[in-house]
C-alpha cells in the first residue's frame, strides 16, 4: 500500500470522526450512551463510504506447495490375464498408490491403458490391443514441460501403434515394473502372415509366413496351410539356437470363387506352454474376372489370330470369333470387338442397343464408314477411296488408364483410307496419327464415355505387325499384350454411380475395428445430409440378428461393429426415405493377437529404461523401486508464494456494512423519536 493511500485512509479517519462527533456529541443536550451508538454506526458508515471511494488495493499472500506428478500406469490389456499376472499387477499398482510416503512427496496420479489411455483406478484386464505409444503421447501431453517419474506395470508386449521405445520423452525417467513369467519356455509362434487381399479365380496368390522360435533346443517343426479337411501346404522346417526365425513363401490356388479361409499351423513334437499362437487364420476374396469377348468380323485378317492371343493370355479371357450373322445372343458376352464393320454388321449394332454391351471398333480398307457414322456418333469419318499409312505418336496426357510408351513411334504403320476424322463429345486420346512426319491432328487410338457405357476405336488395319515388332524388339510380347489387356480392362469395366455406396472390408480379425461407412447421394449425385441409414447383420451360423443405425459424419455415414464374435455374416443397408439398398457380406477370424505371447518383452522395457535413464524393476523388487523414489533429490516439492491484490471496491461485504449501519442508525433513530 502506497504512502499517499495510508495517509488518505487517516485522513478519512479523521473525516469520519469529526463528523460523527459533530453532529451527535457537539450540539448534543445530553451525551447518553444512545448518542455514542449512533456516532459510532455514523463513523462505520462515512468511512466506510470513503474507503470506497479511496479503494485501496489489498495484497494477501498464500504460500501454495506444487509436489512433482507420478503417473501410476497399469497395463489393462488381457495379456496380463493370459500370463497370470492380474494378482500381481494390482498388488503392485495397491503398493505403490497406498504408500503414505510417496502421497507426501508426489502428486499420485493412477492410469490405465489397452488400445486407449485413460485416467482409472479400476482394472479389469480386458482389453483387446496394447498402445504403449499411447502412453507416451497422453503423458507428453498431460504434464507439458513438466519433469517427473512413472511407474509402468506392464509385460511390455505392444501389438499397435509406433515403437515405444524412443515415444516417451528422455528427460523424464520411465520405471518398467515387469509382470509375467521370465522363465524362457520353448515355443514356436506364426508370429506374422502377409498375403493380398484378392486373388483371381484359377490363379495362385502368394503367402509370405514368418516362423519364430523360442528355446535353446535344436528342433524340428511341421509347417502347414489347410482350408477345412484339406492340407495344400505342408513343409518341415528346422530351428536351433542360432536360428530363431524361418520365412516361408508360399503359393496357394484360387479355385473356389468368395472369401476363402486358410489356417497356417505349426506344430512339432515338443510340449509348449502356450500353442494358441501355432496357428493363425487367414482370409482371400477370390474374384471370378472371367470375360467373354466376341471378335465379329465379316472378313479374314490376321489382325484376328494376333488379337485373340494377345488377349487370350490372361487366362480371365475367353476371345470367340464369329460372323455378324451367327452371333445371336449379345448377353454371353462382357465385350464386343467389331472389326471392319460394314453394312452386314446392322442386327449386332441393332441388338447393342438394348444389351449396351461395350465395344472396340477396329477400321481399315474394307471398312463402310457411311455406315459406321450413322450407328455411333463419338467419331465423325469422312474418308476418301484412297489408301494412307498411318504412324503412331503416344499422348502422355493420357489420363484413363496407367500406360507406358512401349515405342509406338517405331511400331509398323496401320493402313487405313485417307481423309479426316473428328471427334464429337468427350473422347480420349491415346495414339494420334501421322502420316510420315506430318501430324494429322486426328487419333488413332482413342476412347469414349457415355452415359456409362464405353467405346474404344483402334482406327486401321495390320496392328498383328505391331505384336511381331515388338516381339522381335524385346524377345518377348509381355508387356505388349499386357497393354492389349488394358484396353480390354477398361472396356470390362462399369463403373456406374450408384445412390447408395458402402465402403467395407472382406474381412476382419477379432478384436480390431469393424467400421463400415456408407455414402447417400440424391439424383443430382450430390451427398444427401438428411439420408437416414440402417444396417442389419446376420450371424450365417447362428440366424441372430442386430440392427444399427448409421452415424453421420463427414461426408459419410458410419458405424461400428466391434463386440461380435468370429464367424460369418450377411448384412444389409438400407436408406429408409427411397428404400435403396446394399447388401454385403464379411468374415470374423478368429484370432486374439493378446493370447500370442509366452513371456513378458523384458529387452524392449530394458531399453525403454535405458532410453530414459530409469531402471527396470521386478514384482520383487517394488519396495526398491518405492525407496529410489523416495530418495531421488530430482523430485521435490515446489513451494510457491502467490500475491493476490484485490480492490477494496470488489469487497461485497463493505457494501453490505455499510447498508447496515445506516440502516440500523435510521432504525435507531426513528425508534427514539429523533427523526
């Protein structure tokens, strides 16, 4: 408080007294005690009401003591449970959160973790996956430039996230207490399978399987890969001392069409604590891709035999070649490929029509192109009775499809009649033409969209020199008939807007997210907010049925499935306003990826504990750990003295004291008739 306020509070001292003795003592007749009353309530109130008007700021100060946080972080995840640990690590967690010791030197702050890091007290060893990263990005965030200890009880087995080794931070020291059975038992693990989630039908998918061992035996182990009763795998693999891991590549068939479960089994003679990770189950989607495609000519060419084999090997196709007149029902084909059309080819394009099957028109010398303008309208010929040879320029622009230059400017010209060829709408350029040097500005191979269904125009005759080219240029056709395959490709494929779209996954291990999203799009295909969704699923085995609601979300609806158990299901989504519908199917695997270890990760926590400079302890070893703790001088408590200054203004109580005492004085008065 400054000099010139102490002198303004004495100064309204004064005022106050003067004026209370003035007007109740001075020209008072009698000086009672009455009168000593009201002058003293007169005083409270004249100085109270100059202390208002002074308001003198008043500083308090309190001393606050910070102690330094340690977190307490319990595993929660269900490999505790299946290492026989749970006992252990809440007798630890109790040890640790009931010393009275380490409550006064720290800040006790208890948490649990699985998948996700929370605050708890309670544990009940269920959870699904173990996120130690988590950990470590939670704590980072909730003690920002803070320095401080923790204490995680935990077995040190990860199965998501990032390497946890180097996610704490180093200035902070992490203290691993490890639950868990150390004693190394002998065990051999699928530890991990990779393989595509699709595979094409009559095909075979490759499968990578990594093979660990534990132990210090030579062993040797029997590695196979069964679908139900049937073995279509099976080799011996041998471990040792020095050799701790096998990887397998595989390569299984597709010969049944859907989702296809495969179990990968490894076993040997010997007795292990833990066989529930021997074997690991597996899913691929294999897609039936099969097209047939009709090659329609009125004439022979050897433009025919080169285009049938060349699409032909991908084992997918199957290439018919057949008049216009004997080709009666279009719906048995994915692709028509009409070469040379002229008048004769009138029904095939009639019928097309109303099939709307996709085409690749091919032209040249015998080609009736009055004709062809008449039944197609995304080229425009008008073209003279002469002869020209036509050389390929590749358009890197080219956008529809991924594709190289194989060296189509040293490819055989195409033969073709001369004139000018325009294109009308949406068509897109792979080759354009030139003759000789001179650029026509017209294509040569081109393709066209409409209202979904797509076209392809290779304009001239003799491309069966091009495959031979090539072949005598590499030694090989591949690459060419793989580009002949991607035409072929893009004309197979519709790709339609649909209304409705869901997004789903053919398969899920148990214990991870089953999220299915789906997409509501009105007539104009923009996303429809106001979609109101549901999903019902359907256990195969069991006919039980639950039914969901989609959550919107970002342009999106979602929902999530987690909590079913392994098999499989059908489910259906429907949009209640049109009645639109999906219908989908998924597989469960079962798996538990916390039931795959057979002991705690001590070399990780070791390292973790060296990264941090902490120290790794044992269930034993907990009364070690409370002392290092206690003794540590790194983690004492801050004592802080906090200044609070507040204006005398904002003291309600003043206020209200000063309304008492007039009022009690006017009350006084009145009562004794002196007003």
């Amino acid at each position: 408080m400054t000099t010139n306020t102490i002198l303004l509070l004495l100064l309204s001292l004064l005022i106050a007294g003067g004026l209370s003795f003035f007007q109740y003592y001075y020209k008072a007749k009698t000086k009672s005690k009455l009168n000593l009353v009201l002058a003293f309530l007169r005083f409270l109130s004249i100085f109270g009401i100059l202390l208002l008007l002074i308001n003198p700021i008043m500083t308090r100060k309190t001393l606050e003591t910070i102690k330094t946080p340690l977190p307490v972080v319990v595993d929660n995840s269900s490999s505790i449970a299946d290492l026989k640990s749970k006992e252990t690590a809440l007798e630890l967690y109790k040890k640790l959160s009931q010393n009275k010791e380490l409550q006064e030197k720290f800040d006790l702050q208890s948490y649990q973790f699985d998948s996700e890091f929370q605050q708890s007290e309670e544990f009940d060893f269920k959870g699904t996956q173990t996120n130690l990263d988590e950990v470590a990005k939670s704590l980072k965030s909730i003690y920002k430039n803070t320095t401080f200890p923790t204490v995680l009880i935990t077995d040190g087995n990860q199965t998501s996230g990032n390497d946890y080794v180097y996610s704490f931070d180093a200035n902070n020291k992490v203290y691993p207490l490890v639950v868990g059975d150390t004693t190394k038992f002998l065990d051999l693990k699928v530890s991990q399978l990779n393989v595509n989630k699709y595979a094409f039908q009559k095909n075979k998918f490759p499968v990578e399987v990594f093979l660990n061992y534990s132990g210090n035996k030579n062993v040797t182990a029997d590695f196979r890969i069964s679908q139900g009763n049937s073995v279509l795998s099976k080799q011996t693999v041998s471990f040792s001392q020095s050799k701790k891991s096998v990887i397998l590549n595989v390569l299984l068939p597709a010969d049944k069409v859907g989702i296809q479960v495969f179990k990968a089994t490894i076993s040997s003679n010997q007795k292990e604590k833990n066989t529930y990770n021997n074997t690991k189950n597996f899913a691929v989607e294999v897609i039936d891709q099969k097209t047939n495609i009709a090659i329609v000519s009125a004439i022979n060419h050897p433009d025919l035999g080169a285009l049938k084999r060349a699409i032909e090997t991908n084992v997918q196709r199957k290439v018919s070649v057949l008049k216009p007149n004997l080709i009666n029902l279009l719906q048995d084909y994915n692709i028509l490929i009409l070469y040379q059309p002229t008048n004769e080819f009138k029904s095939v394009f009639e019928k097309n029509k109303v099939a709307g099957i996709n085409t690749f028109i091919i032209t040249g010398n015998s080609t009736d192109f009055n004709f062809l303008n008449q039944q197609q309208n995304n080229l425009v010929f008008k073209m003279s009775s002469q002869k020209e040879d036509y050389l390929a320029e590749f358009n890197s622009q080219f956008t529809l499809f991924a594709m190289d230059n194989l060296g189509f400017e040293n490819f055989p010209p195409l033969q073709n009649p001369f004139g000018t060829i325009t294109t009308n709408g949406t068509v897109s350029t792979l080759l354009s033409s030139k003759i000789r040097n001179i650029a026509t500005n017209s294509p040569l191979l081109a393709f066209a969209e409409n209202q979904g269904k797509r076209s392809a125009f290779l304009l001239g005759e003799n491309s069966w020199k091009w495959r031979i080219q090539f072949h005598l240029d590499h030694q090989s056709f591949g690459k060419y008939d793989v580009f002949v395959d991607k035409i072929i490709q893009f004309l197979a494929s519709n790709d339609s807007k649909k209304s409705l779209a869901v997004n789903h996954e053919s398969f899920y291990n148990s214990g991870e997210a089953i999220e299915i999203t789906a997409s509501y799009f009105n007539k104009n295909y923009e996303f429809d907010e106001k979609a109101r969704l549901t999903i019902s699923v359907t256990n195969i085995k069991t006919k039980q049925t639950k039914n969901y609601d989609l959550l919107k979300g970002n342009n999106s609806f979602k929902v999530n499935l987690d909590g079913l158990s392994a098999g499989g299901y059908n489910f259906s989504v429907k949009e209640l306003n049109s009645k639109t519908s999906y219908s989908g199917h998924f597989e469960i695997l079962d798996f538990n990826i916390e039931k795959q270890f057979v002991n705690p990760d001590v070399e990780k926590l070791n390292q973790l504990a060296t990264q941090t400079q902490g120290k790794i302890y044992y269930p034993n070893q907990v009364n070690v750990l409370i002392k290092s703790l206690l003794e540590d001088e790194n983690y004492k408590a801050i004592q802080k003295e906090i200044l609070t200054k507040t204006p005398l203004i904002d003291w309600v109580w003043l206020l209200i004291l000063i309304a008492i005492t007039l009022t009690s004085e006017w009350f006084v008065r009145k009562y004794n008739g002196m007003l």
